[in-house]
C-alpha cells in the first residue's frame, strides 16, 4: 500500500484510500462533502508563524523544510499521527490532501517525508 500526495483540488478516486488532509487552513472554494476527507489533521501542521515565514516561496523551502521537521519532532501529535497512517496503511493507501498550487514545496512534501523515514525503522 501507498502513501500519497495529491492535492484537494483533485477530484477524489477510488486508489486514494483514506483521505487525510493535514494543511492549518481550509481550502478555498471547496466544500468539505467535495472534498470527500477521511480525517482533517490541523494540528500536524506547521505552525501559523511557520507557515507565514514560508509564504510558500520556493526559496525558502529548504529552511522551511528544517524548520518544519523540527516542529513534527517535538509536536506531541506526530507519533500517533504516523501511528494511524501505518494503521491505514495495513488497510489500502492512504493520501495526505495539501492546498497549496505548488506540489513540490508544500508541507505535505515534507510530512510525507518524514512519515516515510519513520515507517521504515
């Protein structure tokens, strides 16, 4: 089974499997039924002064990306977060929803990440 990326944009498919998003904000202009979420993780997010230092510049990423794993390793949420992704992995896939328009600097790039460093230990 897979961990995905995709953004909630999307339509919604069948291989998506369990459909997590883990963004602080809602999405705009889209309503939670289309978004069709298995869960909504607000609190594995990167922090509001995170996200705002960001301002998804893709310069930035790489001091977001260090700033970001920072804040998953002391957040008290994280380890039971990977917890239920291995869970709903055993299950089918699972994928992490984001709202940003660029799919390659984005906090789900770097959750993914880290979830996936985890899950192999």
């Amino acid at each position: 089974m897979a961990l995905q990326l995709k953004r909630i944009y999307e339509a919604p498919a069948a291989s998506d499997g369990q459909r997590i998003f883990v963004d602080r904000l809602w999405a705009r202009g889209i309503s939670k039924e289309r978004a069709a979420l298995t869960d909504w993780d607000k609190e594995i997010a990167p922090s509001a002064e995170l996200r705002k230092q960001f301002g998804h510049d893709p310069e930035k990423f790489p001091a977001f990306k260090r700033e970001y794993e920072r804040e998953l390793a002391t957040n008290e949420m994280t380890n039971a977060f990977i917890e239920k992704i291995r869970a709903g992995l055993a299950a089918g896939n699972v994928t992490l929803l984001f709202g940003a328009k660029d799919e390659e600097h984005n906090n789900a790039v770097v959750l993914k990440e880290f979830i996936e460093a985890r899950l192999t230990k």
